[in-house]
C-alpha cells in the first residue's frame, strides 16, 4: 500500500475478518493525492497481479468509463477518494486508493474594451461575482482600485491615463489559473470645486469666492446652482456666494462631451451668546497653591455639536486642557486664554490671574554639621522677595523663633519646619532648615566577657581613629593605651575614654569569671499525692556547658529539666558544668508529698437526726438536711467549700444545714451538692458529691361524710402520703361542742356519740400533725350527710 490512509481504506472495505490473500496485489499508478480543477478529466491507472480478475473501482460517481475498466476515466464533481478492488473470495482480495482533491474556479465574465469620461465609476466585471468559492483574485494595476484582491472592484478614473487591467483567478489548491484583461481608455474631462468638500463659516463671516478647476478649460459652460445666497451671476468659474443657512452648492458642464458635477458644502455655525470668563473665588492676588475655578454662562451643548475649547495658556490648570470649565492650583501669574471653535467660528477669552510668588531663601550655613550641643549661629537671606519666618522649635533649642538669625543648639539631628510668610500677603509657604548632629565614633569592644581563671582579654577590638586618645582604666588600670591586656582575679568592669573631636565619651565593659556562675533550681517544692513533678535547673548567665539532675537515693539524668510523672519526696541536686572552663556548681532544692490520702464523702441527716441513704431513701418538701463531710480527719488543716441547688447555694466549714422548698414552691427533681476540700498544706484538693431526690408532701382532708357503712366515705380521717408525727385531731359540733378527738392519723370519726348517730349537719375540725418532717396545722369545716 502507498500510504497509512491507503492500509486504513483497505481495512475498512474487508468483508468481515476476512484476511488479504498474500498472492492478490493491486497498485494504482497514480500519485498518492492528485489536483485537478472541477470539471478536468483524470485517467485512472493500476497495475495488479490477478489478470484483473474482479477489479472494480468505486464509488461510482463521476466515471466516464466502465468502473470494471482496469484505466479508466473520471470526471470528479468534489473531493474524494477513488479505491480499486482486485481478486475473489477463493484467491483473496486486494485494494488500493488515490485521493483526488478538486477545486472550484469562479471565472467571471469581463467588461469589453471601453471608452469612459474620466471620473466616471466603473466595475469591470460584467456581473457581480456573488459566489467566489475558493477563488483568489488579483487585479492589476491595483494602485486604481480600493481593493485589487475585490473581484467586484469598482475603478474610477480620477487620473487622465488609459489603462490595461489584468485579472487573475487562482484556485485555492493553486492548480486551476485564468487570467483575463480589458482595455479602459479615458477621455479627458474634469471638473473640481477647489475648496474642501465641507467649508465651515461662521455667521457674520465675509462673502464666499468658490472657484471651479476645468480641464480641458471652459469658462461660460459652468453653471452653478442654487443660488441661495448668490452674490454673483451662477456661471463661470468663480461663483460668489453669502449662504444664510447650511447649504450644498452644485458646480457642472460639459466637458470634452462629458457632464462633470461637483459639489460643496457650506456649512454655516454660531457661538454662544455669551463666553465671559468668571474666577471663583475672585482674589487679587491668588496665593501660590490655592485652588480657584474659571467658569463661563451654560450653553446647549445640542446647538453647537461641533463646538470646542482649548485652553492654550493656563499655568497650574488641574482639571482635562478641553473643559469649557476648569480648576487651577495657582502657580504663576498669567493672562490665562481660552480658545473656542464651533465649526467655522473662532473666539479667544482671557483673564488675568495674579500670583503671589513665595521668597526665595538662602540658608548659612547650608548643611551644618555639628557636635551634641554645639551652638550654630543660622542667618537666612531673601534672594528674591521678603517676608517673615515662624520656626517650629518644640524642644527649645532655638534662641528665637521668628527671626533671620537664630541660634541653635541641638543635642542630636533636628530639622526645623519653618513657614514663610510673603511680604504684603498671607501666602505662606512651607521650608526645612536640618542640623546634622555627628558624635565621635567609639572603638568596638571585645565581646567575649567571659573569661576563665588567669586568662587575659584585650578590650578593643578595633574602631580607632587616628588623632583621638584613649584611656582605659578600672581593675588597677590605668592607661593610655586601648589595646592593653587585662586579667581580672574577678568580676571587673572597665572604663574606655574617647577624646575627639567632640570631646570626651566612656563606655564601660564587664568581665566575668567562669568560678562566679549562680545555679538555682525552679519548681515546687511540695506536692498532691498522684501530682507529677517538673524541675528547672537556671543559670545566672548566658553560658555553655552542661546540666544534670540526681533525684533522691537515684542516679544522674542528664538535661536542664527534669520531669517526673511518680516522683518521691526528698533532695534533688542539679548540676551545671561549664564548657569554657569546666567548672562545675551545684544546687538542691527538697520536695515533700503532702500525706492526706483522703476519701472524701458526705453524709446527709434529717433534722431529728436520722440519717439518710442517698441510694435509697427520699427527702420531702419542707424538709430541713445536714451535709457533713466524711473521710477527713479532724486535725487536718484544709478549707471546705459546698456548692449545691438549694438554699443556702453554697458554704464553708465541715457541715452544711440546707431546706428543701415547701409543699406548693417550686423544687427541683433532687438535692444536688457538692463539697470542695483543699489542704492548707500543698494546696491539694479533693471532691466529692452527693444527689438526692426531693419527694412532695402530700394530704388530704374530706369535705363530707356519709357514714352508712357502704364503704365510701363513712369516715372524716386525714388522708396522707409520707411520714406523720405529732398528730392529734379535734370535731366540733355547730355550737362548739367537742364530738371527737384522736392522737391516731389513721383512726377516723363514723359520725356517731357513744353509738348515736349524730344529725346531719355542718361540723368544725382542727387537726395539727408533721409530715415527713413538716410541720401542718389545719382547720376547716365538713358536711355529714346520710
């Protein structure tokens, strides 16, 4: 096969899996891929090893000949591919293809040869191409044309030249070519109004020549029109004209036998009534820096569409050139000019704007450089204009503060802020007047102060300035010499003098020995059983070196900390080795566990001292409960702190008394409190809880009886739900008379006197009892009935 697409188109048109027979070989003789031009005819040729047994070519389209011819001819109509099959089902088949790619020309049809006045348009095409295709097109001479690439180019002979045009029409695919031409002959004849196709006039505005070129020449066949506005008779070649309105003017004739027309338009415009300028604010002089507006009269923008503003001179303008309006930051004194155009119309306005010019000041000395309270003595000339000066002196270091020539005398850099006032004005601007202050520079001092027994140091390390002197004293020394060597027997400090130009200055520098390292121990020194233990070894100073901890009876554990989650009482000793030196320090620091193993609980009582099981017993509305704290000795010192939901909410000491809310008040579900113990000793802290349910009191008291042994209310008793004491219970009758009495909660009255039941009637009761723990006392009133 010639190519991938040729395997692909191979495979594609194999009858189902079945595999080319290696005996069956086609090839067509063709290239690969062939340009032709729509409507050519192409030969098609193959060669093949089967006698042309079964060859066929498809698709069909566009054959001249047979498709079973082995060469045969094709017309193609578009791109495509052409295969070629050979072979049968016994030997096998075999197919090749050519690609053949067709493209269109659109050859248009051509003006014939022609004879045109010059200026006259013409399309040299005899119909517009409205379908093009792929076609390219290129006209030439293009320099006569818009567009030489446009096949419908339009030529107009503006020049007298006759001319040749050549047309070439290429296929895309550069295969398919037609050139053509046509012959343009001109006749010479032009006519040309010499003015711009648009004059712009302004009202008031001279009368207006217009002037006609004409070649060949003519003078009386030039005819004018209209003639609004004629001044002159409208022939000729010169028409004078004084239009009251925009209008369109028409110059034409005859020429070398050819009508020529041009045209202008004369467009006439206007400014507004009035372009005076007004400054806002109005001062004379402006300040250097104030803002001020220059404004005219409003004008509708919609009758002057053409209108403009420049503003050709105008020093500190903020605001866009072209604003009919504008904002000034003034800056110099100007005759400040607007220039405004509207069409043919021109106006010039101006103002003149004053500006206030600030003085020009010279300082001596300029740049002064000084020593930390040296005096200057500063004087400050006008070198143009005058005025007066205000210095901003917050520390006090001038002599005067609104005077030429003050003195300063300044302990570090200091500029001053000075305002200057011009002379005659309150225009004021701003200065800057800097004193620079240098201090002698001092020599670098050695850093490493630390030093070990015997050793020596030199102090400076560099920074010398030849011409200062130096003095080094302190330890027993006293020199002149900065890089002398020192060996202190102990902690020294040591003074350096430096005399400049400034004077005198010291620094001062310490050396430490090694012996003299302070080793202390950081953390608590009593603990909570169970609490974990953290311990610190510090050093006095920023040294290198090594630290270790030995706890109790144990061995060394190396580290600066020391952390310990079951830790034993006793003495901890921290070690320090330093690195310079190798001396060694030591510390202790003892830790005690506080020994309170304490197994705090809370146990709760009524208020007749019975005691009450919180897993199993209630509490009732009303009633009165002592807390006490177990499980804490008595000789231990410690604070208790109770916290709880009832009243009181909280307390201190080893028992609490709290009250349940009465029957009726609004309660909780349970008594909830808790109980705080911390140890006077460590601090350490215990707790413990204890919750109760609140059970409500409950009784009742009939208000009939109807004793006739059915079963159903044949006793007044109290009815009742909890525990009662102290009962007793007394009925009377309506005249007060005693009918029973009883110390018994359960016993009642059957309505009877020794047997004798009594009458119906209206009978009074007291009754006083405890329940559970409350105490309840009530009186009232029942019916007997029967």
């Amino acid at each position: 096969m010639k190519n991938r697409l040729s395997l692909f188109l191979s495979f594609l048109f194999m009858s189902g899996g079945l595999l080319l027979a290696q005996d069956a070989q086609v090839t067509i003789s063709n290239p690969d891929t062939i340009l032709i031009c729509q409507g050519d005819t192409l030969q098609l040729a193959q060669t093949n090893n089967v006698n042309d047994a079964g060859l066929t070519w498809s698709p069909d389209e566009g054959f001249i000949d047979p498709v079973t011819d082995p060469n045969p001819r094709v017309i193609p109509v578009f791109s495509r591919y052409y295969v070629v099959t050979v072979g049968n089902e016994t030997d096998g088949f075999a197919k090749d293809s050519i690609y053949v790619d067709v493209d269109r020309l659109v050859v248009p049809e051509l003006i014939s040869d022609t004879l045109i006045c010059q200026g006259y348009p013409l399309q040299l095409v005899a119909s517009p191409v409205t379908d093009q295709g792929n076609t390219l097109y290129n006209w030439s001479p293009g320099d006569f044309l818009d567009d030489s690439t446009d096949v419908n180019s339009v030529f107009i002979p503006d020049v007298f030249q006759d001319t040749v045009f050549t047309l070439v029409a290429t296929s895309q695919n550069g295969v398919c070519a037609d050139t053509q031409q046509v012959r343009v002959d001109i006749i010479r004849s032009s006519l040309e109004i010499l003015r711009p196709d648009t004059v712009f006039r302004c009202v008031g505005d001279d009368s207006l020549v217009l002037e006609v070129s004409v070649d060949p020449f003519v003078d009386n066949e030039v005819r004018w029109f209209p003639t609004a506005g004629a001044l002159s008779a409208p022939s000729g070649v010169t028409y004078t004209v004084d239009p009251p309105g925009n209008q369109t003017y028409y110059a034409e004739a005859i020429v070398n036998g050819c009508p020529q027309i041009d045209s202008v338009v004369v467009r006439l415009d206007s400014l507004p009534a009035s372009l005076e300028m007004t400054v806002d604010p109005v001062k004379d002089p402006y300040c250097q820096g104030d803002t001020f507006t220059i404004q005219s009269p409003i004008y509708d923008v919609g009758d002057y569409p053409l209108i403009t503003h420049e503003w050709s001179v105008a020093p500190g303008i903020a605001s866009p050139m072209d604003l009919y309006n504008a904002v000034f930051f003034a800056s110099d004194s100007a005759l400040v000019t607007r220039i405004t155009v509207n069409g043919g119309c021109v106006d010039t306005v101006q103002t003149q704007i004053n500006v206030i010019q600030p003085p020009v000041l010279q300082f001596d000395p300029p740049n002064p450089v000084v020593c930390p309270g040296e005096s200057v003595q500063i004087n400050v000339t006008f070198l143009e204009g005058n005025g007066t000066l205000e210095w901003e002196d917050p520390m006090n270091t001038l002599s005067c503060d609104d005077c030429l020539n003050p003195v300063a005398t300044v302990s570090q850099s200091t500029s001053y802020m000075i305002t200057v006032t011009a002379e005659g004005s309150e225009c004021t601007q701003p200065e800057m007047y800097s004193i620079q202050v240098e201090v002698d520079p001092q020599p670098s001092l050695t850093s490493q102060t630390l030093l070990c027994a015997g050793d020596s140091r030199t102090l400076v390390t560099g920074g010398l300035v030849d011409g200062f002197t130096y003095r080094v004293t302190g330890g027993g020394i006293d020199t002149d010499d900065p890089l002398v060597s020192v060996t202190p027997t102990e902690e020294t400090t040591y003074t350096i003098e430096t005399t400049g130009n400034c004077g005198t200055s010291t620094q001062q520098i310490t050396l430490q020995l090694a012996e003299d390292i302070q080793l202390t121990a950081d953390g608590p020194t009593t603990l909570c059983p169970g609490d974990g233990l953290t311990l610190t070894a510090i050093i006095d100073q920023d040294r290198n070196g090594t630290f270790s901890w030995t706890p109790p009876g144990g061995t060394p554990v190396p580290g600066q900390q020391l952390q310990l989650s079951d830790p034993i009482p006793g003495v901890y000793t921290a070690t320090f080795t330093d690195a310079l030196c190798g001396v060694t320090v030591t510390t202790t620091t003892e830790v005690t566990i506080v020994d309170a193993n304490l197994n705090v609980g809370i146990a709760a009582n009524r208020s007749n001292g019975d005691q009450i099981n919180p897993g199993m017993d209630a509490i009732f509305s009303g009633n009165v409960i002592t807390l006490t704290v177990t499980g804490v000795p008595e000789g231990l010192a410690a604070n208790f702190n109770w916290s709880g939901n009832l009243s009181p909410a909280d307390g201190s000491g080893r028992s609490i008394e709290v009250r349940v809310p009465d029957p009726g008040q609004a309660s909780p579900g349970s008594l909830l409190y808790t109980l705080t113990v911390v140890t006077d000793e460590g601090g350490c802290e215990f707790t413990a809880a204890i919750s109760i349910p609140i059970t409500e009191s409950e009784f009742e008291i009939p208000e009939l009886i109807s004793p006739n042994s059915d079963g159903t209310n044949d006793l007044f008793r109290v009815f009742y739900a909890g525990e009662v004491t102290d009962f007793s219970l007394t009925i009377f009758n309506r005249w007060g008379q005693k009918v029973f009495t009883s110390n018994d909660i359960d016993e009642g009255w059957d309505g009877t006197i020794n047997g004798t039941p009594q009458n119906i009637d209206t009978y009074l009761y007291i009754t006083k009892f405890r329940l559970n723990g409350t105490e309840v006392e009530r009186e009232g009133q029942f019916d007997l009935i029967r």
